[in-house]
C-alpha cells in the first residue's frame, strides 16, 4: 500500500506553514503508526527451520540421557548460561 501525500504552496504563505501543514496530513494518514508497528515484528520461521532446530533439541536430549545412564551426569547440574 503506497501513500502519496501532496502538499502545495499557498500564494502568501510560509515555509513553515507548509511544513506543519504536511507533517499535520501525515499524521493523519497514519504512516508513521503504521511503519513503528511493523518494525519489530519477526516473520515466522520457516518449516524446515523449526524442524532443524526439534531435531537438535531431540539429540541433545539423547545425548543428555544417555550420559545420565552412564552415571556422567546428574540431573541437578546448572545449566551453563542460564541463571
């Protein structure tokens, strides 16, 4: 969706007043609320990502489980970089 918003120049008036009559129509038109909504939002990540990203999850898991088995592990361990 693309917004054109034209402002001319009156015959007796200001610089000024054209500035704030075009930052007014802005404004009013709604880009700016529009453009800051839309600047954090993050894209869903895509199937074969999310699949990737379970599947390592699974593995660690596994290998976690079988250090365990094996005594190597505890399962009250801190957990590096979290607090």
């Amino acid at each position: 969706m693309i917004t054109v918003i034209e402002v001319k120049k009156n015959a007796n008036e200001s610089n000024m007043n054209l500035v704030r009559r075009f930052t007014r129509k802005v404004q009013e038109s709604g880009i700016i609320q529009k453009v800051k909504s839309k600047r954090y939002n993050k894209r869903a990540d895509s199937k074969i990502k999310v699949k990737v990203a379970t599947l390592k999850k699974l593995g660690r898991k596994k290998a976690f489980d079988k250090l365990y088995k094996l005594g190597k592990v505890s399962k009250f361990t801190k957990k590096r970089g979290h607090k």
